[in-house]
C-alpha cells in the first residue's frame, strides 16, 4: 500500500527555507505522533506505518509551474509537491491494508486541510471496492 499526505500550506515548500521547513517537519512529527496513539496496541504483520517527507526541489518547481497540457503532464506535477509519502507491505495479511486505511481516515479527521491519496498494486482500491455504490 502506498500513501501519500498533502497539506495545501505545505505543497510548495522551498528545500532552502529553513523556517517553512522545520514547521513541515513538525507537521509530520504531529502526524506520527497521532497515528502512535492509534495504532499502539496493534502489531503489524510486517511493516508498519511511517512517512517520510518529499521535497520539491528548484527545477520541479518551475516545471510545476507551467500548465499542464495533458494527463501524463498533470502527473508529473503532481509528483513534485512537497508531501509525506509511506508505502507498507503487508505480505499476505491483507488486515493491516485495512487498517491503514482507517489511519488515513482518522488522520483525515484530526486534520481536516489534509489531502490522503492511497493506492496498492490494483490502483486505487477504494474507488474499485465502492464502484457499485457511487450514483451513475
């Protein structure tokens, strides 16, 4: 399972701004912090949730800038934004996915300007699991 953590006060980062940087670094100690409390007494099949932080860096920043004129283009921007990124493998215990899934919620709820993107090896299994049930 890979996860990604956005925050629109965060996206665009300076690796240089070394004030901006320690309050994006703090951001993600809160975020550790909170999913501790929530996943103390649970024991990971064989990973176990983290984040590390992703940097945008001078060159990206300017090509971010630019409109994007296709989807493949919008991609790649959206890669060069400053976010947390974690990717878990859980092995043949497909719980712990799940699991994840419900720290990303409870994350969501504890920090409502937090934008969660998750996805494994199907692509964005939420979408896939509740396709019957979103409105045509």
């Amino acid at each position: 399972v890979e996860y990604k953590l956005y925050h629109p006060q965060y996206l665009n980062v300076s690796h240089q701004s070394r004030t901006v940087r320690q309050k994006f670094i703090e951001f993600g100690r809160s975020l550790i912090r909170c999913v501790d409390g929530l996943c103390a007494d649970y024991l990971w099949r064989k990973d176990c949730f983290h984040i590390e932080p992703q940097w945008i860096d001078e060159h990206h920043a300017a090509q971010g800038a630019r409109i994007a004129q296709n989807d493949d283009q919008q991609q790649q921007q959206q890669q060069h934004v400053t976010h947390f990124k974690g990717t878990v493998y859980y092995g043949g215990d497909i719980n712990d996915e799940w699991v994840i899934v419900c720290v990303l919620y409870k994350l969501s709820q504890t920090f409502p300007n937090l934008v969660i993107e998750v996805c494994d090896n199907d692509g964005q299994f939420l979408l896939i699991h509740c396709a019957y049930d979103l409105p045509h």
